[in-house]
C-alpha cells in the first residue's frame, strides 16, 4: 500500500487537533510573572537547544537560560515579516540551521509547502536566507554509479517541507517529504538530490546497475522525513518507506553514496513500521533512537533502538504514537499523543505521565506532546497546550503558556488595551480546544467565586467558590464547556462573572462549535 499524500494530510491533522475528554472546572493561581516577551502559541511542534540556549518553534523564537524573555528573530525576514514557520533546526555553537516552510492554501484544502531556510552564524543577530531547493524542470535523469536512471523532477515546493535538517561542518542534509534527502556541500548555497534504494532494493550500490524509475509518487522510500548524521559520520535517512544508512554520504560524490535499507519483517529484533519521523544518537552509549509509525496496514507504532547501525532493533512503547526523542544519560524522554513516557534505566522500564501539571497551572490531558529537547541542566516539552519544562528528571514541573499581560500587551500586540480580565481562546470551541480559561486579577483578598450565564442571564455553572485569592496577583479559571449537569452547552454567548470580596469582575466568552 502507498503511503499518499492525502493520508499524510489527515495525520497530521490528527497530530494537531486530536480529540477530548472532559476537563473540570478549576481554579489556579498565581500565574507566573508576567513578561512583554511571551511565546507566539501555545503549541510547540519544533524545538532544538544548545548548551544553554532553547529555540522554540512555530516562530524560531529564543530563550537563554529559562529567562521569562522568549526573543522573536527581528531579522530573520521569512518569519518575522512573512508567512514562514520553523519547520525543522540544527545547531552548533553560534550556527543556526533553520529549515522553513508554511501552509500553502489550493483549493480549500491546505497543503504544507517549502520556503526555505535561514541560517545564522552568530547566535541568530543575523541571518541569511536560502531559498527551497528545486529541480530543473528538465532534470529527468539521475545519475548514479557509471549509469543514469530515469527521475521524476520536483519543481514547486508544496509537499516538500524540510521535517528534518542536520549538518556536519559545511555539509548539509534535508530530508524534505516529496524532494526526498538532498545533500549541500557548501552550506547550502547548492544542493544535490540524493538516489535511495526503492522498495525492492536493500542495498544501493554504484558498482550494481539498476533499473528503476526515481519517482516520489510511486515508493515510499522516496520520501523523505528524517535525516541524522552519527557520531562515526554515518548518515541516517528516515522514509515513509523505511531506514536508509550510509556510511560514505557525508564523504562521497552524490552519485558514489551507498546505503543500505531496513524495512519491519515483523521480527521482534527488527523495526515496528516503516514510517521513520525522528532519528536521535544518544552520545552516552552510542545507541541510534527512531519512532516508527503506520505506513502500510501490517505496521505497528512505537519506538526502537539499535546499537550495531542497523542490523537488530530492540523495540520499546509498542502501540505508542511517538513524535520525539530526549535523552539524558542513560535517561530516555519520548513524547507522544498519550504524554511524556521516561524510562530511568535505558528502556529496561518506562514510566508515564499523562498530564504536566503544577500547584499554579497545568496543561490540559488530553494535549498531545510533540516535541523535546535539553538544555544544560533542563528538560523542555513542547505540547499543544504549552511548554513544560524540568529540572529534576520529571519530578517538578514549570510551565510556560503564551502571556498576553491584562496590562500592556506583549510583543505581538505592544499597544493591547488593558482589562481587568479575558478569556481564551475565545471564540471557544469544545470539539476544537477541550477547555477556555478565563484570566483575572484579583482586585481585593478573599474568596474567588465564578459563575457563568447565558443570554437570557440563566446560570449555567458555578466554577470552584470558595478559592482564596491575594489582591494584586493574576489567576486562571478553566471552565471545559459544560453546564452543572455535564451538558454541552449550546452556542451563543457565555456571560462571566467574578466575584471577591463585593468586587466584581465581568466578560464575555462566545461559544461556537
């Protein structure tokens, strides 16, 4: 069964919006200092780190250090004055490797598109840019060995985002979906496109004449969505069709690169699936992490570890939808749609927190986590509903969210009105967002009460009374869209009401599902 594009499209939606239980009404609080310098959005699909430093997608924005301030790339133009999102990124002491894409609207469906990259050389002060590389229309041969092989050329940057990007000096790998895994030599100033094994090829040899076509639409395998370069300068390449390993790629004339490829046999020392979306080396032993997900039906999800490039995998979190991979030592970190899963000793056991939460906030449980990455002395979790980080190993939990200050807006709306108080998302849907949250300050000590009207000013709910609260501090009320009998309520507008201490506080949330 081919893997096509449309599926793709609906797993990624999957990905992004999923669905919701529940969520009780509560009341938390205070909420962290506020900051001019917040997050664009809550969801965080794309991070990477270096030593101290965290970049933080959608808007490749920077924090140091776990500072309150998360910096917007002024410079980087593509991003800061167009449509671009970070996508996939590499880094290496002051270097930035950012690969770019955006939604492409066709149609009225949406279609994730290339444009590019940006790369910066001195921490991100500023930046250059690198257009999505294309083919030649007229580039329908590929040459590999001593012969040439027909090829289909991709020449418009939809369907092919750069999921993945990595480097090694002034080479340069993408692995970009339908423009497969292309190679740069010179930073990416020029590009080349790399030949894979198809589906019936294990092993890509130049010495061995081939008779194929390289067509992304007809294999798996041309397909490109991860790409890793190892400690030993092995390159890594990730399909929808399997596992690709080289050990010349990083060296070697494009058309010399050998790679052998490992496709699930249904071995329990082999792969889960074929569908490869992340590949991380854990330099404290050596081994080479991967998520495996559903490509074709006898595919099962999960993630695996192999320690001999390739040869046997040992299989972990079978069943489970993987997205990312962090370790610390012999500690592994995997993010997925059902949490964060830790295991303290290198697989041997996993443990499983389903929902982040803390004594001032928490993320919402059914948020899928996404994404991972550490800094010197912390773990970040990048989920639907915010980012979470630790420094004790999961332990203890401090939560960043998108700060839009009742005071003084932030730095995507400096000149925001104040108001004692709002709510968000807003319009809310259930069926979309789980659960709105209502910010307030508190404007004398006592206790907080919150009540919910309809139109006709019918109560439909009274959140948790009784709640202290100190004049001055901010807090959060989550209401998930229910009145006191656990119905849905109807659509239409939703009247609050604040209550503490005879003051009150009053706004509007607008119901639409």
């Amino acid at each position: 069964m081919q893997l096509r594009f449309s599926v793709f499209g609906l797993l990624v939606c999957a990905w992004l919006f999923g669905s919701f239980p529940m969520v009780q009404a509560q009341i938390t609080g205070p909420t962290p200092p506020e900051t001019f310098n917040s997050l664009s959005q809550n969801s965080v699909s794309n991070m990477g780190a270096i030593g101290d430093s965290l970049w933080v997608g959608p808007l490749m924005m920077l924090n140091v250090n776990n500072s309150l301030d998360f910096i917007f790339p002024e410079r980087a133009d593509s991003i800061a004055a167009g449509p671009g999102r970070l996508f996939s990124i590499a880094l290496a002491a002051d270097t930035v490797f950012a690969g770019l894409g955006f939604n492409f609207q066709s149609g009225g469906s949406s279609v994730q598109t290339s444009l590019g990259f940006h790369v910066s050389t001195d921490g991100g002060l500023n930046w250059g840019y690198i257009p999505p590389p294309l083919d030649d229309e007229t580039a329908t041969s590929i040459r590999y060995g001593d012969q040439f092989l027909e090829a289909v050329p991709v020449i418009v940057p939809q369907q092919s985002p750069p999921y993945n990007v990595a480097f090694r000096g002034e080479r340069v790998f993408f692995a970009g979906w339908a423009s497969g895994i292309r190679r740069s030599l010179d930073f990416g100033q020029t590009w080349e496109r790399l030949l894979l094994p198809p589906r019936d090829v294990n092993t890509l040899n130049p010495e061995v004449t081939y008779n194929f076509v390289f067509d992304p639409r007809l294999d798996n395998n041309f397909l490109g969505f991860s790409v890793m370069i190892d400690s030993d300068g092995y390159v890594w390449a990730g399909t929808a069709g399997g596992l690709n390993i080289s050990e010349n790629a990083l060296t070697d004339p494009a058309h010399l690169v050998r790679w052998n490829k490992t496709r699930r046999s249904g071995s329990s020392s082999g792969l889960l699936g074929n569908w490869i979306i992340r590949i991380k080396e854990n330099t404290f032993d050596g081994g080479v992490w991967m998520t495996n997900w559903i490509a074709e039906g006898s595919d099962q999800q999960g993630i695996v570890v192999t320690y001999d490039r390739g040869q046997t995998f040992t299989q972990y979190l079978i069943g489970e939808q993987i997205y990312d991979l962090a370790f610390e030592g012999e500690r592994i970190y995997a993010a997925g749609n059902n949490g964060l899963f830790i295991s303290p000793d290198n697989g041997q056991s996993w443990n499983q927190i389903r929902q982040i939460s803390t004594p001032n906030g928490f993320i919402r449980a059914n948020a899928d986590y996404l994404s991972l990455a550490t800094t010197t002395d912390r773990l970040w979790v990048g989920t639907t509903d915010g980012l979470a980080s630790t420094d004790d190993g999961g332990e203890s939990w401090q939560l960043t969210r998108v700060n839009f200050p009742l005071t003084g807006g932030n730095q995507f709306v400096p000149d925001a009105r104040d108001t004692d108080s709002y709510a968000y998302p807003n319009p809310f849907s259930k069926r979309i967002h789980e659960l709105v949250r209502i910010k307030f300050e508190a404007k004398r000590n006592g206790n907080a009460r919150i009540r919910l009207f309809d139109f006709g000013m019918n109560l439909i709910r009274e959140l948790d009374s009784g709640v202290p609260v100190t004049e001055g501090q901010t807090y959060e009320a989550v209401w998930d869209g229910t009145d006191g009998s656990g119905r849905i309520v109807a659509n239409g507008p939703v009247f609050y009401v604040i209550s503490v201490g005879g003051s009150e506080t009053t706004g509007k949330i607008l119901v639409l599902d």
